[in-house]
C-alpha cells in the first residue's frame, strides 16, 4: 500500500507539472438590424466533432448574449449554432427551417489556446459574421481542479484499481475502434461512442444512428468480405437513423463492396462492447451504494419533502414527496457545493445552461437544490452528492 501511495503522488505532481489539458472558448453573439415583430428568444448550442458541449442561457435576439466552454486541447471540430424559439419550438436558425441565412459558426482547429469567437448575425444584410481572438499566455489557475485530481487519485488508493483499469478498458478498446474507422470507407463511418447507455455511429455527414448497448443481440459477418452489422436482439427495430428518420433491425457496415477483414473489425466492435459492460458494471455497484446513502438521508431532511434520487436513462430524477419530480442529464450536472451558509445547497448545470426540469414550474433551470429552513450541516449533504456524481460518472 506504501508503494501505492507512493505511486499516485507522484501522478499527482506530474499533472501539477504540465499545463492545462483543457482549453476556454467564449462565444459572444449578437443580431443587428433586427426587424419588428420578428425577434425571437435565442440560444448557442455548440457541438464538438458531432457531441453536443452545452448551451447558452436563452435571451431575446436583441440582447447580446455570451457563454464560455471548457473543451478538450486538440484537433476538433466545434460548430456553434443559433437556435430561436419559434411556436414553442427550438429550431436551428438555418437556411433549411425558413430563415434567410444560416446562423452556424463551424471550424476545424488544434484548439491549444483560450479563445474569443464573436458572432454577429445581420438581419438587413443576410450575413453572419465570425470575428476571432485567441489567447497566447494560457495559464492553469483553476486550483479546484487539481483538489479532483488528488481526491480521484484518492479514490483510487482507498477503492483499489478495478474501476479505473476497466474504465481505462473501455476507453482503449473505442479508441482503437475509432482509429480503424478513420480509414474505413474514406472515414464515412466517422467515430462511435457510447453515451447514456447508447451506443452511437457519428457519421462523418454529421448524421448519426444509435441503439441501446441492452439492446444489442451480436455482432456478425452479413456477406462475406464485404460486410458486418450489429445485430438487435429478438430481430426488433432497436437502431434508430436520422438518415432514415425510422428503426431497423441492424447497424450496418460496409466498404463499397469492397472486400475486407470483418472479422478485424466484429473483433473491435466485440472489445468495446465487452470493456463497456464491464466498466458500467463497476461503476453500477459504486453508484448505487453511493445513491443509497443520499435517499437514506433525505428521508429525514425537511421532513422527506425531496423524496428520493432515482437514475433513469441518464437522468437524474428527484421524486419529490409530492408526486412532481425534477430531473437533468447527470452529464450536465457539476459539482454540489454551498449556495446559502447552513441553509441550501444546489448542483449547477454546466456552463450556466438551464439543465434542470421542473413539473413544479414547468420550466427548465440553471441548478437543482436541497433546503430548509432550519440550519444543517450542508458539507455532510455535499459529500454524499459529489460521492454519488462521482461514482456515476467514474472518477
């Protein structure tokens, strides 16, 4: 064990070491020459290589809005988009929904620096413009973050490795998925990735197909040489396509009709698939116990009125004693942490974004809270929300 800890504090002071692994982007946006009576409440939505980061807090298109994200450092694409809420719908502000110009701010870049990217959508002129400014004295100055890499690394030599070693798995088997697919097909498969219990094909077109991991039956040879496919169990339509707009009963791959090694690639597929389910296995068993003792002590809490946690297709629920509940991607969701000395304490959504539903309010929010008012010890609730998010979210 001395070895051990030996071992994970010097993990910990190579990361002090080196410089930040992430990076800032801050879109600002703003309309000009906006007309009467057709302004719309709008947000940005950005997406990195196809995965969607976060979003903006809504404003009116006349007010000037800005959110900032914090990405990965390396070769992407982010694409930011403007949505409006048209007859209480959100739609992308496109060409293709009826608006005279596309409000889409796409690129490829490394992303190693901070950066500053203003948009601005002129409604006169049928233009939207991207104006950029990047950052070339980026510093780590986030002391928070190093405090998770030692309470993980924490984690680690108190819980053993079997979680982190099967995580890490998961996460070699699907990069070596991934590289393959770079150069299969001229890379029209794109990359997969398994989200929310789904595993996805993001295709290169930006399109995508996705059928749920419980779902899967196998993965097998359909023509000889040519091609493979995932297979639903039961022969049912589990794959949805946004090609199609509709389920099939398979998640198809295929080189043209050009022979290839299928069993390289059943082989890969096979590897995620099986890293996964032991990686979400672990995590189960920490998660759950970790969410018991929560539902344990919200029982008594402000006379059980939050009821209990519950977790469902990636969701967090809070079942209120009441009947209503409120819910959020737990992918959304940050840390828990003190919003009102000894009275209240919240989870915020990342980024500011309003995560958070409500069937008290119907409305969405920007955090999910926990009060009373007779003082409590908030740290004791803090502790046992961030052990649940962290054992959900594995690390």
């Amino acid at each position: 064990m001395k070895k051990l800890l030996i071992l994970l504090i010097s993990i910990f002071f190579f990361t002090l070491s080196h410089a930040q692994e992430t990076v800032k982007v801050t879109f600002k946006y703003n309309f000009i020459n906006s007309i009467k009576g057709y302004t719309y409440d709008t947000k940005l939505v950005l997406e990195r290589d196809g995965k969607k980061i976060g979003e903006s807090k809504i404003k009116n298109q006349e007010i000037p809005n800005e959110v900032t994200f914090t990405i990965p450092k390396g070769n992407a694409t982010l694409k930011a988009t403007l949505y409006a809420l048209y007859n209480g719908k959100w739609e992308a502000r496109t060409d293709d929904n009826g608006y005279s110009f596309d409000c889409v701010y796409t690129k490829f870049s490394a992303w190693d620096k901070n950066a500053t990217i203003n948009l601005t959508a002129d409604i006169e002129n049928f233009s939207f413009d991207a104006t950029e400014s990047f950052d070339n004295n980026n510093t780590y100055n986030d002391i928070d973050d190093f405090g998770d890499v030692y309470n993980s690394l924490m984690d680690v030599y108190y819980n053993g490795f079997d979680n982190m070693v099967s995580d890490k798995d998961y996460k070699d088997a699907l990069a070596k998925l991934n590289r393959y697919l770079t150069r299969f097909k001229e890379g029209y498969y794109g990359t997969m990735e398994i989200k929310d219990g789904y595993l996805y094909d993001n295709y290169q077109s930006g399109k995508y197909s996705k059928i749920k991991v419980t779902d899967i039956d196998k993965v097998i040879e359909v023509e000889t040489g040519t091609e493979v496919a995932i297979k639903c169990k039961n022969n049912s339509k589990c794959v949805y396509s946004t090609y199609t707009n509709d389920y099939h009963d398979e998640m198809p791959f295929s080189n043209k009709g050009n022979k290839f090694n299928t069993q390289e690639l059943i082989d890969l597929i096979n590897n995620v698939l099986n890293a996964y389910n032991k990686s979400s296995n672990n995590k189960n068993t920490d998660y759950k116990t970790a969410l018991n003792k929560v539902n344990k002590y919200l029982k008594t809490f402000d006379n059980g009125y939050y009821g209990y946690l519950e977790v469902k297709d990636g969701y967090l629920y809070d079942r209120f004693k009441s009947g209503k509940y409120s819910k959020a991607k737990i992918e959304d969701l940050g840390k828990a942490k003190e919003d009102t000395p000894n009275k209240k304490v919240v989870i915020n959504c990342f980024s500011n974004q309003d995560c958070v539903y409500s069937t008290y309010t119907e409305l969405y929010h920007s955090q999910m809270t926990f009060s009373q008012t007779e003082s409590f010890n908030t740290q004791e609730l803090i502790n046992l929300l961030n052990d649940f998010i962290k054992a959900y979210k594995g690390y």
